[in-house]
C-alpha cells in the first residue's frame, strides 16, 4: 500500500475518532444542562409548595466553596458579652482559642 494512502487513512480516522469524542463530549453537556434544568423547576415547585417564592434565576449554577474559614475576635466578644452581662465578664484562657 502506498505511504500516502496509509496516511490519509489514519488521519480519516482520527478525524473519526475526534468527531465521535466531540459527539460525546456534547451529548453530556446537553444531559447535565437538561438535569440542571429539572432540578432548578423541581426546587421552585417545592418550595412553592411550600409557601415559600423562589426565584428560578437566583438559583446559583455554580457549587459553592468545599469550607470557610471562621476567624474570631476576642475583643469584639467581651464587648459583646459585657452588652449583655451588665459587667466585665471575667475570661480563663483555656488554650485552643477556647
């Protein structure tokens, strides 16, 4: 067989090849596109049902963070806590930031 016909059958089927990956690739993009779809109206209905108005567009499409990070203000809490206790609480510093 000549060399370039060789070529010209392995380039036809990677083209073959590619189109099937991109058929693929598409075909899942319209499935999580459709269930995406689903779970947005299925949301909506179950909080109407609910008695709750939810807004089908503030849903986010996105997932959110996998954590956040809590950070704690000593003096925002003792004057929090003297807010309400009436006095200077007194503090034990038991370490751990407990």
């Amino acid at each position: 067989m000549e060399r370039s016909r060789l070529k010209n059958i392995i380039l036809l089927i990677l083209v073959l090849v590619n189109a099937m990956l991109l058929i693929a690739l598409a075909s899942t993009h319209v499935q999580e596109s459709s269930a995406r779809k689903r779970l947005t109206s299925q949301l909506v209905i179950m909080f109407k049902n609910n008695g709750i108005v939810l807004n089908a567009e503030k849903i986010p499409t996105e997932l959110p963070s996998a954590g956040a990070v809590l950070h704690r203000n000593t003096d925002e809490e003792r004057t929090m806590a003297v807010l309400f206790l009436g006095k200077s609480p007194k503090t034990d510093n038991a370490g751990g930031g407990i």
